[in-house]
C-alpha cells in the first residue's frame, strides 16, 4: 500500500533524529510537549479527556497547516494500544483502503485494534470515502482524519455523522515563541548544540511572518542558524538573515474553503458595519492571496445596492463603475477604484428598505391574493377601443404637482417604508406627504 514516507516515519519512528528536518524533529511526543489548542486539548477538555484515558474514538482534525494536528495524531498513536497505518489521501485509492481495512479487520480478530490516519482526506471521493465507512461504523478500525479544510464542506454527511471533528486554530504567537524557545535549546532534537541565539529584532520578524505556522517557523529557524557563521563558538542570527530565511509573510486563505467564504463575509460586514479600514484590509489580503478582483467588485456592487441603497444613490454608480474599470484594468491597477469604491460605499448612510421591499414584493405574489391589472392601467395601443384599456386612466403630468390619486394596486399592501438617513430623508418626506394627500379623500389634489 502507498504510504506516505515522512508521515509513516512520524508515526513509526526508525528514520535518524538529525537527518530530519527541526519541524519533524520537533514533533510533539506527549502533551506535555503540545502547545496551543487550548480550546479542545486544554485540561478537562474532552479530547483530552479521550487521549489520556486511551479510549479515543474516530475523529477529524481540521485546520490550517502547521497548526499540530499531524503532531497531535502521532500522540494518539502513541498512546493508545494498537498498530498504526498512515495514509496519504492524495496517493492511495480505493483498493488501497480496502487493503488496510482488511488487515484491520484481521489484526481485530487477533485482538489489536488499528488506527487509520488518514492524511488530507479532503482529497477521497465519494467512493473512497464510503469504503472507508462500514468499517468506521462498526469501529473495526479508528480513523484520524487530518485536512485543512472544513469537514463540512469536503468529508460527506454519511462519514462525518460518525465521527468527531475538531477545529484546529493557527497558534498564538506566545505558544510560537514557546516552541522556538524550546528549539533553540534542545539539543537531542533542536538546534540546542548550534549554541544559536536571536536578536529581539529577528526573533520578532519569525514570529510574525510565519502566520502561525509552527512547521514554517521552524522551518526558517533552522534556515537561519544553519546559515549564519559561528563567532567564538555561538551563532548570532541578525534581521537580515531572518528576513532572508522567511522572506514573505503566509497569507492563510483557500480559494477554494470556508476561508473564501469567511474572508468575504468580513468584508461584506465591516463595509455594512461603516468601517473602511477593515474593509480595506479585509480587501487587501483577498487580493494578495490572489483572488479574483472581479469577485470582489461584485460583492462591493451587492453591497452597494442591499445596505446603503437608496440613503446615498451614488454608492451604486460608484461600485458600478469601480467594477467596470476591473474589468479594464485588470490587477494591480485596479486595486485603486476598487478602495475608493470600498471607501465610499463603507463610509455613505446606511438603508436596507429597497431590499426589504421587493423581498416582500416577492413574497406577496407568492402568497398574496392574485391580482390583475387594472383596466385604466393597461396598455391601450391595442385594445383601447375593443376592450377599453386605458379608459379612465389620469395623466400624472396634467395635474399639480405632477401628482394624482388613483388606484395602482387592487387591495394595496404598503411594502416601501424609506429610512430617514442620507439622501432616502427627502424620498420618506416626498412619499410622507403624498400619501398624506392620497389618503385625505377627492383626487388627491391641493
């Protein structure tokens, strides 16, 4: 069966400490080694409660790369009683399963238990997937799956509803700076015998622009001591070599996951929220992460219409044409009408009533009473004669104030209620006034 050979290294050892990389060296062998994840792995918490009472069931580590799921697999590996199998998603296939769910299914008869880790299990489909789920349901096998994306969108119901997920978070910058601590001194394992120290600058700089990524820390940790020359016996690692050794910053963002959908909604709701500088930065990091400009103008267009409508109209001619110079310029010039439009359409008066209305529009051609159009309203080129269409319909222009009363909507329903901010003021106070008119009897006239 294929296997992964760094990850089956992890989980069953025998490949020489020094010849590894300081991530794979560095891999946590108990708890007491973990940092971060406070939030499922901290005291009391039920996966922890699960490791240590060595009765772990089959789960689902998702989260961004770096984050200790890998780390945290091999020590359940390592705690519970049974053989490990690790596979690659992206290598194995169906027969592939199927191989080592039989041995599984052998080895229980023989009483040792298996536990399946299965590396990237966002890339099985369906049918991999569903190879893999009679033998987790009757638990012949226990099945970490490990992916960074969420489960929800890549690992079917059927599977997921029999296992349990747990949400990997990127690690804070306090636990990085632990697990670099620890790194620079250990010498069995770190870089303890280099005698390496960091001025605060690089350190800073590590910390900062790994996105709190543990394997790229310490993926340039080790650049950076193992490049810089010994003086008197240490190695002094400076900005520049820090800076060389992780020369740009990790933008965590998947086109293709939930961090698409989380990006966006942010910048939706802080451009909804009235606050540009989030919406810029928010922006920013959609487009350095290589999304498509185009994508964006359309939600700032969506944006425009639904949450500022009509208490500033310009919003909309404004995101209009930020998204027809997109389409002219491509990137990066076009990064410069999509802030102003961002700007403007955060920035102007808010009102959702033009949404609410024609949503409730909608809804009472639905549901309401059906309702034909009016004789007087109808089109008389036709059927002026014949069928009397149009007769008795009053010309708004012949009368004062370009205004009259007449009936537009058999059993009318009030859908349009303006707000009172921005430029919809003076349409709520146009519209006050003449719905004052219309209900005060006559035709509606001074």
């Amino acid at each position: 069966m294929p296997q992964d050979s760094k990850q089956g290294e992890l989980f069953r050892g025998g490949q020489a400490l020094d010849s590894r990389p300081l991530a794979a060296r560095m891999t946590p062998q108990s708890l007491d080694e973990f940092f971060g994840q406070e939030k499922i792995l901290g005291p009391g918490r039920m996966l922890r409660r699960l490791i240590e009472s060595k009765k772990f069931s089959s789960a689902i580590f998702f989260g961004p790369p770096g984050c200790g799921k890998t780390g945290l697999a091999a020590i359940v590996s390592r705690s519970i009683d049974s053989k490990v199998e690790a596979i690659n998603a992206v290598a194995a296939g169906v027969a592939d399963i199927k191989k080592a769910l039989e041995a599984a299914r052998y080895d229980l008869s023989l009483g040792k238990p298996t536990l399946l880790v299965v590396d990237e299990i966002h890339h099985f489909n369906r049918s991999q997937q569903d190879a893999l789920l009679p033998a987790v349901e009757r638990g012949e096998v226990m099945m970490i799956g490990l992916t960074t994306e969420n489960p929800s969108f890549s690992v079917n119901a059927a599977l997921l509803s029999r296992v349990t997920a747990f949400e990997f978070e990127p690690l804070s910058e306090d636990d990085l700076k632990r697990l670099m601590e620890r790194a620079l001194k250990d010498e069995p394992r770190g870089l303890g015998a280099y005698k390496a120290e960091l001025s605060p600058e690089a350190a800073a700089h590590l910390l900062r622009f790994c996105g709190g990524d543990a394997r790229r820390l310490l993926n340039a940790l080790e650049l950076a001591v193992l490049s810089t020359a010994p003086v008197n016996g240490r190695r002094r690692v400076s900005l520049e070599v820090a800076e060389e050794s992780i020369q740009r910053r990790q933008i965590r963002y998947d086109k293709k996951s939930d961090d698409h959908y989380d990006h966006i909604s942010a910048f939706i709701k802080s451009m909804r929220g009235s606050d540009p500088d989030a919406a810029l930065y928010w922006m920013a990091k959609m487009l350095a992460a290589g999304e498509d400009p185009r994508f964006i103008a359309r939600r700032i267009l969506i944006c425009a219409a639904e949450d500022v409508g009509l208490a500033d109209f310009r919003a909309l001619l404004i995101a209009d044409a930020a998204f027809k110079a997109v389409e002219s310029l491509g990137m990066p010039e076009a990064r410069i009408p999509l802030a102003e439009a961002v700007v403007y359409v955060a920035a102007a008066p808010k009102s959702n009533s033009a949404y609410l209305a024609v949503d409730a529009a909608l809804s009472e051609v639905k549901t309401g009473p059906r309702r034909e159009v009016p004789l007087h309203l109808r089109d008389a080129n036709m059927d002026a004669e014949s069928r009397g269409h149009g007769a008795g319909y009053k010309y708004a222009h012949d009368y004062p104030g370009h205004y009259v009363k007449q009936e537009y909507m058999p059993e009318p329903v009030r859908f349009y209620e303006p707000g009172s901010l921005g430029g919809e003021a003076e349409i709520k106070k146009r519209l006050d006034a003449l719905r004052a008119r219309a209900g005060s009897g006559g035709d509606g006239q001074d």
